[in-house]
C-alpha cells in the first residue's frame, strides 16, 4: 500500500483576510490596554492589611511585604501597559500599510 501525502495544501494568501485580521489584532490589543488600565488604580487601591499574600517558600506574608507585593504588581502592570501600546501602534501601522494593499487584477 502506497502512503499518500496528506498534507494539505496551502490556501494562497488573501489580503483582504489579512488586512483585517491585523486590524481585528490592533482591536484585541487596544481592549487589552483598556483592561490593565483599569486594574492598574485596583491594585492601588488594595488594602495591604485586609489581603493574605502566601509565599509558597516563605508561607503567609507581613502586611509589609504585601504591599511590596502589590507595588511590584502594579509596577509591572504598568510594564505591561507600556508594551500592549507599543505593539498595539506596530499593529495599527501594519493594518493601515495592509489597507492599501490589493491582490493585482
């Protein structure tokens, strides 16, 4: 029995398709930065002393240590923040370049 290639073939490249999925990613992106813009103040606004941090080393944490915790988190959120708008505008620039575009006639 002979074995045949089940491979599929690939589908050729629409540009229309991958304009669009670019700038629904560009969308995903933007939502993305709204949400940690949101939770950035929460975790602010966070008590330290009405939150248990566990360690899984160190075991139950001071209210010292939480809100060092919590000073890391919303730093690092913001680390975050700073990376979703960098790549959100990549994606932007690459959505509108993709826009104009067209499959030759």
């Amino acid at each position: 029995m002979s074995e045949m290639n089940e491979d599929p073939i690939p589908s050729p490249v629409e540009i229309d398709k991958l304009s669009a999925n670019m700038r629904v990613t560009a969308d995903a992106l933007e939502s993305a930065e709204m949400l940690v813009e949101f939770a950035i103040p929460q975790f602010g606004a966070l008590d330290p002393a009405g939150i248990q941090t566990i360690d899984p080393e160190l075991g139950a944490l001071s209210d010292t240590a939480t809100a060092d915790v919590l000073k890391t988190v919303a730093d690092e959120l913001s680390d975050a923040l700073w990376a979703l708008r960098k790549a959100r505008e990549h994606m932007v620039s690459v959505a509108n370049r993709a826009d104009r575009m067209y499959p030759k006639a």
